[in-house]
C-alpha cells in the first residue's frame, strides 16, 4: 500500500479554471485590450446568444445567409431578432488551456495558439490564455503564413481562478466584454481536484481520508447556466489523464486505503467527463476526445488535435451568430427551448436548444 500512495499522490494534479457571465453584442463594450484588470463587465439587458451552423445535404456549410432568413422561437413562440452577425464578420477565439494539460500534452501551448491562428481569417483574433495566468497574449491574424500571425505588443491582465469553474467563469465574463462572433476552446481533462490528500491507516486497514480542494466562487452547474445564456459556444478539447489503477477500477491486490483512493478519482473523473459533455453541448458547441493517458508527457500533438482544429476553425470560419432578448418577467432558473428554422430548404441547422434564465450579476 505505501507504494501505492506516490502513484495516488501523482493523481493529484494542479488545476485551474474560468468562468462565464450572459452575453450582449452591445457595441459600446469596450475592446479586450481595454480592460483593466479587476473590472467587470455589465450589461442592462441580457441579450441571449445563438450561434447557428447552416449545413446542406451533403455537410457544406451555406454561406451568405442574411437576417431575413433566420426565424429563432422560444418555447415554441417566435421571436425578434436583435443581433445578426454573418459569417463574413470576424471571429475572436479563446484558447483556454488547463495548466495540467500544458505541463503534459501541449508544452509548446503558444506555438500551437499561432498555429491555430493561421487557419482563421484577416482580422480574426485568437486569445491565449491559462489556467491560475493572470494575463493573456492576443493574436490577430493579418495576412497569410506564419508572418501573417501578429502578437499584440501590450499584456492585458485578468484575473483567472485556480478551480476549474472560476476559471470558466472568469472566460465567459472575459468573452461577454467582446463584440462579435466568438468562441471558446479549452483544453482540459474537466477534473477539479484537491490540492493535498491525507490518508491515515493502521495494518493496511483505512481508517480515515480527507481531501482539501482550493476554494470556489463559481459552481459546476452555475458555469453550465452562463454558458446556455452565451453566445460563445465551447469546444472542449477532452483529455484523458486516468492512470491504469483508475480507469480499470479498484484491485484486490491493493489494500483497503488503496481502494478507497481509487474509487474516491474515479468518481471525480465520472464527474468531470459529465461538466464537460454538459458545457459543449449546452453551449452549442462540441466535444473532442483527442489524447488519453497513455499519451503523457509526449511533445507532439496528441492524437486528435489536429483533425479538432481542422473542424473547428473551418466551423468558426462559416458560423452565424443570432441574439434575441427574452420576454420580461421570466422566473429565474426556467429552462427554456430554442429553435433555429432557415428559409431554405434541404439544409441542416446547427445551434444551441435551450437555455436557463438567470438574475442579473449584482
């Protein structure tokens, strides 16, 4: 057993996180540059956003589309389009990585930021950023090639939690104070784990173990709200970090304490794969498995990846975004469907199905 416990011990990995608030496409939000840090951004009215992929028969995207050809309904009632964004307008993407993932699957985070970077349009922007960073580098895309990618001279600061789900609130805040077409993608196993592990035993035979995890601010299920209400759909790269001992479940051969600290992550493991699956899909984006365990440590990138970006920023390059703005007087945490119809026939419509209102942020 006490040779167990380093391998326990490695299970226990660093971790950070943002967060999300609603989204409004108001022009008069400032640009991110001009953000200070520690400012928040408001908004009076709460614009809910619908980003919207238009697909044929035959899986092309339908480009050039324009407001008149889009009916957005709430709970089966149709409802004003407010904001309209084509597929022509730029794009600003948030390419968030867990800190964990960056140690052991993507080293050289910022040369594959630049390299996403290349694949998206003039005048599209990419922001990288990191868990429990607190500032973040900006790319513009100007021209074509790796010379076309320009970094933007100045440090914009932010504040970033260290938790999983501060960190992704703090990303949806972040993104809301952005006018446009936008996305986030992030890099992350979904764990949310514990800084410290005790474990106290007497011949083999557990007696007690307690977990200390960083504090939070923000929740698993208030995350997944804000992200419904966002027009910035998530793109999870998904990464598997299971060690053999957790992904095959507990051994007889191990003693009581071992066991016990084996089912205790794959619980936290069955939890994260869950948050992850929710915040694509409830955003409107989409998941991506693209590395497991057996991938660690590697410099190259994991298995997956590259097919992901091809897909995402081909998506992101023809993505509609729609907003409208809801009926007063809905009660707080109602869930509410959504449905995108296209005055064209034989196409297939993409977009976010629901979303859950929610008070204003004091």
């Amino acid at each position: 057993m006490r040779a167990l416990y380093p391998t326990l011990l490695l299970g226990i990995f660093v971790i950070n996180s943002f967060g999300q608030a609603p989204q409004t496409a108001s022009p008069k939000h400032p640009r991110p540059e001009e953000v200070g840090e520690g400012d928040i951004v408001r908004v009076d009215t709460t614009l809910v956003g619908v980003p919207v992929t238009v697909l044929d028969r035959e899986g092309r995207f339908v480009p050039g589309l324009k407001r008149e050809d889009f009916h957005i309904y709430e709970d089966g009632e149709e409802q004003p389009i407010a904001y309209f964004a084509p597929v022509e307008s730029n794009v600003t993407v948030l390419l968030l990585f867990d800190d964990f993932v960056v140690k052991n699957f993507v080293k050289n985070y910022r040369e594959a930021a630049r390299a996403f970077a290349e694949r998206l349009g003039a005048g599209d922007k990419v922001l990288i950023a990191r868990f429990g960073d607190s500032k973040y580098e900006i790319l513009t895309k100007v021209g074509e090639g790796p010379a076309g990618v320009r970094k933007d001279e100045r440090t914009v600061k932010w504040r970033f939690g260290r938790g999983i789900h501060d960190a992704i609130d703090a990303a949806i805040r972040r993104m809301n104070g952005i006018p446009g077409r936008k996305a986030i993608l992030l890099f992350s196993d979904g764990v949310y784990r514990p800084d410290t592990i005790a474990v106290t035993e007497a011949s083999g035979r557990l007696l007690s173990m307690s977990v200390t995890k960083p504090g939070e601010t923000a929740t698993a299920p208030g995350t997944i709200i804000e992200a419904e209400e966002s027009d910035a759909p998530f793109y999870v790269m998904q990464y598997d970090t299971t060690w053999d001992a957790v992904r095959y479940g507990p051994n007889p051969k191990y003693s009581e304490a071992g066991n016990a600290g084996i089912v205790m992550f794959r619980n936290e493991y069955r939890i994260a794969n869950e948050y992850l699956h929710a915040l694509a899909e409830k955003s409107g984006g989409r998941l991506y498995q693209v590395a497991s365990g057996t991938h660690l440590h590697q410099t190259d990138d994991p298995p997956g990846l590259p097919q992901a970006w091809t897909q995402i920023s081909a998506e992101l390059l023809q993505q509609y975004s729609l907003g409208y703005y809801p009926k007063p007087g809905d009660k707080a945490k109602e869930s509410h469907q959504i449905k995108v119809r296209v005055t064209m026939p034989d196409v297939v419509v993409r977009s976010r199905t629901s979303y859950t209102s929610v008070p204003s942020r004091p």
